[in-house]
C-alpha cells in the first residue's frame, strides 16, 4: 500500500469521525455518559488497614515475607510483641522476596522515644523501591540535617515540600505512589520513575522525577533492571528505627 492510499484512508476515517460527531446531541447530558469499564470493587476497612486488593508485606506475626539483602537468608529484625519490627543493628538491610513494579505502598514507622544522636545519625533508615531509590526514614523533630536527605527526602535528589515528622517515639506514616522507570531492548532509559509520597497525611513530594539511584557519593545510575524487591535499611548506627502495617497495591 502506498503512501497517497494510507493518507486517503486517513482522511476517510477523519471524515466519518466528523460526521459522527455532528450526528450526536451534546444539549443531553446521557451523550457524554460512559458506562463501560465498570471498575472493579475494592473492600476498605478502618484508617491504615489494608484494602481487599492488597499484598501485605507485615501484619506483625512473623517476617515471612522478607530476606537479608546481602544473603537471601531469614530476615534477622527483632519482632515487636506490640505487632511491629526493629532493625537489628549490624544484621543488614532487609528486602521482600517479592519483586514490583509500579505500586502504592502504605508503611508506618517509628524512631526511639529518647533521640540517640544527631543529625543524619538520628533514627536513619529508608524504604528502597526496587531496591535502588530511597525515600529517606530519619527522625527530623527538631533535628537538622541537609535538606536533600531528611526525612521524606528523593535521597540526594529532591527535597521535602515540608517537614511534617512527628515528635520522637510517635508513629509516623508513608503513603507512597511510586512508578517505575521503563528502558528500551538495548538498555536505554525511555521514562524515569516518578514518585508521590505523603508523609502523615501531608504531601511532601508531588510526583518528582527519580533521576535515578540514590546514591550517598557520586551521580545518580540509570543501568536497566526489572521488577525489584522493597526494601528496608540497616544504617548499621542503632538507629532502633521500627515498621509496622506494611501492604503495597500493584498499580
């Protein structure tokens, strides 16, 4: 088929498009009704709780659902008799034996009561998406650090619209949209992650571009992956950080 035939059968389709659209009456409100799909239903339960569609991650009873980062082995936090898990100092990052994507993640977490040192080694850990972009966790009640890596913070990369931390010892949450990014067949980046977090109900990052890993030295990577684990840290400086209440929805 030629090209003069392809634009002629162009120009039909646009012409019938036309023709439809004069064809319908907009003064009824029934021609802009669209009935089709119907989403599907969703069963909520109290604030925080997990909706029907939900994988959750930890409920409190055990760490089934998570490994070592380093090693793949039984996850070595400590598990909380309240239904929450510490980090264990020195035991290393834990990660899901799951691998996502895009998702909505609802995690909440908590520092130690009694601060245990300043600045970036107050309470630090963070929650990794795909195990390589880190939205910060780090106790920033009345605690300053650099402003790219506090509490909320794209690590490195994007700064908190506000500080909404609460008190030391008070449970906080994350609600997170996160979108992963897309390479092509030869390795290439054709769209960068995006991420929205909410932090106590608060927005504090409003769909910012992941420019890529989150690196504590050096610029961001952009090497082509898959799904990957979530995963927590171990910032291997006592920080006595705890997590509770962790589910994802796969958008």
């Amino acid at each position: 088929m030629t090209k003069k035939h392809l634009l002629f059968i162009a120009f039909i389709f646009m012409l019938v498009g036309m023709v439809d659209a004069q064809e319908k009456d907009y003064t009824k409100p029934k021609t802009t009704e669209v009935h089709e799909p119907i989403p599907a239903k969703v069963t909520t339960g109290k604030m925080n709780s997990a909706p029907s569609d939900a994988i959750v991650l930890f409920d409190g009873t055990n760490l089934d659902n998570w490994v070592g980062a380093r090693d793949s082995l039984a996850a070595k936090w400590i598990l909380n008799k309240d239904g929450s898990m510490t980090v264990k100092n020195g035991s290393g990052d834990i990660q899901t034996k799951q691998n996502f994507g895009d998702i909505q993640l609802h995690i909440e977490w908590r520092n130690p009561a009694t601060p245990r040192a300043k600045g970036q080694n107050r309470a630090n850990s963070g929650v990794f998406f795909q195990g390589r972009y880190e939205v910060q966790v780090l106790d920033n009640y009345d605690n300053i650090t650099y402003a790219n890596g506090q509490a909320g913070s794209v690590y490195k990369q994007h700064i908190p619209l506000v500080n909404a931390s609460k008190p030391s010892g008070e449970w906080q949450t994350y609600d997170i949209i996160y979108h992963a990014p897309k390479f092509d067949q030869i390795g290439r980046k054709t769209k960068s992650a995006t991420v929205t977090v909410l932090h106590n109900g608060v927005l504090i990052q409003d769909h910012v571009v992941i420019y890529g890993t989150t690196e504590y030295i050096g610029i961001p990577k952009n090497n082509p992956h898959g799904k990957g684990p979530l995963k927590l840290q171990d910032h291997n400086d006592n920080s006595g950080v705890s997590y509770r209440n962790i589910w994802v929805r796969e958008l």
